[in-house]
C-alpha cells in the first residue's frame, strides 16, 4: 500500500511539474511572445473656436488607437464632467446660454462621444463652443 500511495503521489508531482512549465524549450532558451501594436502614426489638425472665433489650431501628432479624449488630455487643457468635456483651454460651456462644446471631423457632425472617436492621418477636428 505503501509503495502504491508512493507511485500515485510521484505521478502526481510529475503531473504538477509539467502543467506549470512554460514551455520553454530543452535548451535553456527563454522564447517572449511580444505583441506589436497595430498603430499607425497619424497628424490630425485641432482647431478650437468659440462662439465663431478660433482660439487656437495645432496640429498634433498621435496614433490611429488613441481617442479624441486622449488627444485632448495630451494637448490642451480640457475639463470633463462625466465623460464630457465642459471646458476646453480655459473656455467653459455656459448651460444658462445653451452654449455648449460640441466637434466636427472633416466638417461632420459625429455621433460618438470623444472616448470613442478614434481618428485618421489627417482629419480635421474642429470643437466649438
């Protein structure tokens, strides 16, 4: 009985010690998977107006998985609420005048909130208060 429980926990143990291996290969080399983003680098051009009047323009550079809300955070100063942008280069939405930031790509109106915009080389964002 003995050398059986022996046998059954060796088995076991052998069991345990392949699961856990990381498949590395025999020879004692260390194989890394590394993942390579898919990302292109891209210019897109930012114009800020408020109210009919451009502010500010820049040109920035950035890649095609980074969000509007990114671009933003990474070269403006912007203030969001919720998800929202409320205030952009120090110019803040005004609710009692209705007057709030909104944006264009390309002169269109888009539909998804900035976190979800991505852009593309060249695209033109326009936000306006």
């Amino acid at each position: 009985m003995k050398k059986k429980m022996t046998t059954y926990f060796t088995f076991i143990g052998a069991l345990f010690i392949v699961g856990c291996s990381n498949g590395n290969n025999s020879e004692g080399t260390n194989e890394t998977t590394v993942q390579t983003s898919q990302a292109e680098q891209i210019n897109v051009t930012v114009d800020i107006e408020e109210r009919g009047q451009t502010i500010g323009e820049t040109e920035v550079e950035t890649t095609t998985d980074e969000s509007l809300m990114q671009v933003m955070r990474n070269n403006f100063a912007i203030k969001e609420e919720n998800g929202m942008i409320v205030a952009v280069e120090g110019v803040e939405q005004d609710e009692e005048e209705n007057l709030y930031w909104t944006y264009t790509i390309n002169d269109e109106m888009v539909n998804t909130g900035a976190e979800d915009t991505t852009l593309e080389d060249s695209d033109q964002v326009t936000f306006y208060l």
